[in-house]
C-alpha cells in the first residue's frame, strides 16, 4: 500500500521517542511527516510554522468575507455615532 507524505523529512514514531526535539530539528524549521509502520501517523509541526499556517488560513477566510461583501453598498458612518 503506497501513501502521500506530504513532507520532505519523515521519522518513525520510536525515532520521535529517542529524540522529541532532535527530530523536530531535522525539519529544519518545516513539518516532519511521523511514521508508524512506514505509514505516516501525523505530522510534527514547528511552532513557528503552524503560526504561519494559522495566520495565512485567517487570511484566507478574511479575504472569502471581504469579497462576499464586494458588491454591497457603502454606509458612511461618524465615529461619534457609533
């Protein structure tokens, strides 16, 4: 049975066990595809880069909200009003 890793680096699951973060570092600050039985598990993610991933998927949302608004009419408002 063949499978995607979506990952350039990959690690078993007893090699994550020896060593946490040495196999986090292998990444080389990207996610490291985790194997159980020469089939990935999950994915070891940075912190820094899952940050990224979360910023760019509230990105993506935003900009899905601001282009379903595109075409609705425009209301001038004075912060005083509010």
């Amino acid at each position: 049975m063949s499978h995607t890793i979506l990952s350039e680096i990959a690690a078993s699951v007893s090699e994550l066990k020896r060593d946490p973060m040495g196999t986090v570092a292998a990444g080389d600050g990207f996610p490291v595809a985790i194997l159980n039985r020469n089939a990935p598990a999950f994915y070891c993610v940075p912190a820094a880069a899952y940050e990224a991933l979360m910023d760019r998927l509230e990105d993506i949302e935003l900009n899905r909200i601001a282009d379903s608004r595109a075409g609705q009419r425009v209301v001038k408002v004075k912060l005083d009003e509010l």
